[in-house]
C-alpha cells in the first residue's frame, strides 16, 4: 500500500472536485500545519473543500500527522506546512502530494517520491475509480477553481485521456 502525506495545494484542489474519498486504497496522511491552512482557517470562512475534508478525517480516509521530529534540511523559502510535508514523506519514506516546482525539485535532490494533482487523477483512471471523460471533467473543474494548468500540459493530458 502506498502511503501519501498531501501539501495544501492538491488537497484544496481535488477537494473542491470531490475526488479525495476515491484514495481509499493508499494511506493518507495531512500534516498539521498543512490541517490548520486548509481546514482550520478553511472551515471559519466557509469553504467547502474544508468541511469536505474535514469529513474524510473522520472517515479515516486522512490522518492527520504531527511532525515531532523536525530535522534540519534547510529548506529555504518553504512554508512550515510545505516543510512538513518533506520532512514527514522522508521520515516514512511516502510520496509527498505536492504540486508546486520548488517544492518537487527540493523533494527529487532528496530522492522523495512526489505525485501531483493531476497525478494522482490519472491513477483513478488507470485503477478504473474513474473514467477518462470524468477525469477531464474534473481537471477542467480544477482549471475553473483556480489550478493552474499551461497549455501544453492540458494538451497532453488531454492527448493521454482521450
């Protein structure tokens, strides 16, 4: 079984496409501060994405993680939650869910695994828990939500799952 330990961003994002009760078959973990940026600054606001969340925890389909054990990687202009998410997919050896350039560059010198958004959506595909036209759907929903998505990367996810 796969574990994960997700950043803020591809939490916020698959979030507000209802796709993250789908990852039963990994193990899911949220970091604390990436928790308290999502849902606990999330939820007083309003924001579905929060409550959703929120209500997977209590399904178990997330743990939430504290990291006790900060070792000194030095990893520059990082958030605490962004540096939570390293540290903790290198303490349990996991993929960090993570979207952002810096933060897989920082994750590929430290020979951990990453996996993005879009990722993890077209391994619901190929695990059959959604058909390719869904996964289009819900990356255009993603784009409209505010994911960032360049041109020649939308051409060629679409090109994969047509």
């Amino acid at each position: 079984m796969i574990t994960l330990i997700f950043d803020a961003s591809p939490l916020i994002h698959l979030g507000k496409v209802k796709l993250l009760e789908l990852l039963i078959s990994s193990k899911n973990y949220i970091p604390k501060a990436v928790y308290t940026e999502v849902v606990e600054r999330g939820k007083p606001m309003g924001k579905e994405d929060a409550l959703y969340i929120k209500t997977l925890i209590k399904k178990e389909v997330f743990t939430i993680l504290e990291c006790k054990n900060k070792e000194s990687l030095s990893l520059g202009s990082l958030s605490i939650a962004d540096e939570e998410v390293i540290i903790l997919s290198k303490q349990k050896q996991a993929h960090a869910v993570i979207d952002e350039l810096i933060g897989r560059r920082l994750c590929k010198e430290l020979n951990i695994k990453t996996i993005g958004s879009l990722g993890l959506i077209l391994s619901l595909v190929y695990d059959k828990k959604i058909t390719k036209k869904e996964a289009m759907k819900r990356i255009d929903m993603m784009i409209e939500n505010g994911w960032f998505c360049s041109v020649e990367l939308y051409k060629t996810i679409f090109e994969q799952l047509k």
